[in-house]
C-alpha cells in the first residue's frame, strides 16, 4: 500500500512499480553517465536524512532521488551532494 513518508524511499513508502522502473532504466544508462556504486550510496545516505525527502521524492525539485543520484553529472539542487 502507497503512503507518503518523510525520510523515505521509494520500497520503504510502497512504492514498488515506480523503484522497478527506476532501476530499470538505471541498468540501462552507460558507464560514462552513471556515477559509481560507492558515490551512488553516498548520495543516498545524504537523501535519506535529508527533510525535503518524502514518499521516495525529493520536495526540492520533485525528482526522485534514487534516479537522480544515479547520474555522475546530477547534482541536489539544494548542494547537498
Ligand atoms: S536531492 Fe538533495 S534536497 Fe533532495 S532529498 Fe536529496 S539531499 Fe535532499
């Protein structure tokens, strides 16, 4: 069941059709695009104790950072990685 949590990723807020398809597409970018796994944590573990992270989407910007993060040349739009 979808239900919107502060602090929480896309699997934690029962959101499992849209992580699927995210991953899917991550599996699909090129190495050159695609930061690396240690970076891609890196990233998250920033998102995850980041208060604008909500139900798996970034109130920042309205991305969701499990695919943002996933791109060498993404950056937060509030500098925080
Ligand atoms: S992308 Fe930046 S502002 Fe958005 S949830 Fe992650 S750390 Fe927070």
């Amino acid at each position: 069941m979808e239900h919107i949590c502060k602090r929480c990723f896309l699997l934690e807020s029962g959101r499992e059709d849209t992580h699927k398809i995210i991953k899917e597409h991550i599996d699909r970018l090129s190495e050159k695009e695609k930061c690396t796994g240690e970076e891609y944590r890196r990233r998250l573990d920033v998102c995850g104790e980041c208060d604008f992270l909500s139900g798996g989407v970034c109130l920042k910007c309205g991305c969701y950072p499990e695919f943002r993060a996933a791109f060498i040349k993404q950056k937060c739009p509030y500098k925080k990685w």
